[in-house]
C-alpha cells in the first residue's frame, strides 16, 4: 500500500463506471453496458450520462431498423421501406453522439498524438552552425 510523506496510508479507488439508468429497456441497458465497458473505466463522467444514452437508444433503433429492411426488404409494395429512413437518422444520430463522446478513431488517435516538443534555441544554434556539404568553399 502507498504510503504518503506524512505516513498515512493511501488506499487507490479504483473509478466507478457508469450504470444503466433503470428507465432503458432490456436492449438498450445491453448496448449501454457496451459502451462503458468497451473503454478505459475513466472515459465517462456522470455528465456523460444523456449522451451515452442516446448513443444506446439510437444503436437500439439502428438495429430494429436493420432487421426489419432484412425481414421485409428495402422496398414494399413497390415503395422505399420507412424503415431506410429510421436507419439512415438512427445512424447519423449514432455518429453524432460516438463524435460527441470522444469515441471516434479519429478522436482516439488525436488523443495518443504528442504534442512536438519546440527546439531549443541551443539546437537551432547547432543546426545552423552544421554544414550540409553544398557551401563554395
């Protein structure tokens, strides 16, 4: 156990990780557990809490759209399913809500990039005093 200068012991806790509000349905509490536990137990704060459940709701109604267009095709009675349309909005609100929470590929990469460290004037000294062999001597 760590201790600090002072003596006293230091017990770490370990982060809670958000839970289901009670109020999602069986299916939406699944994709909610889904998203929490897929990242890092400090990704999500208790204000993250609206946002990750839309991000469950629309994943749910993104689903439920998919399996009626695969049950009952793209097309019904020679007219584009409403269900294209509920899959289409439930997707972009989908992205919407992975691009809010940081979630995205492209939000983890930005977050592992570092920032370049500024040369120092002493290395730019030395960079500049070195010859790259094109001078006329």
């Amino acid at each position: 156990m760590p201790r600090t200068p002072a003596g006293v012991n230091v017990v770490p806790i370990a982060p809670q990780r958000l839970r289901p509000p009670a109020k999602l349905s069986e299916a939406e509490r699944a994709a909610f557990a889904d998203i929490v536990c897929s990242a890092d137990a400090t990704q999500f704060a208790p204000s993250d809490m609206t946002l990750l459940v839309g991000l469950a709701r629309a994943i749910v109604a993104e689903d439920l759209a998919v399996a009626h267009l695969e049950s009952e095709g793209t097309v019904i009675a020679g007219k584009l399913s409403p269900w294209v349309t509920a899959k289409e909005k439930a997707h972009r609100e989908t992205i919407a809500y992975i691009h809010k929470l940081r979630l995205s590929p492209m939000a983890r990469s930005h977050a592992l990039l570092k920032p370049e460290r500024a040369m120092s004037a002493y290395d730019r000294l030395a960079m500049e005093m070195e010859s790259d062999g094109d001078e006329a001597h």
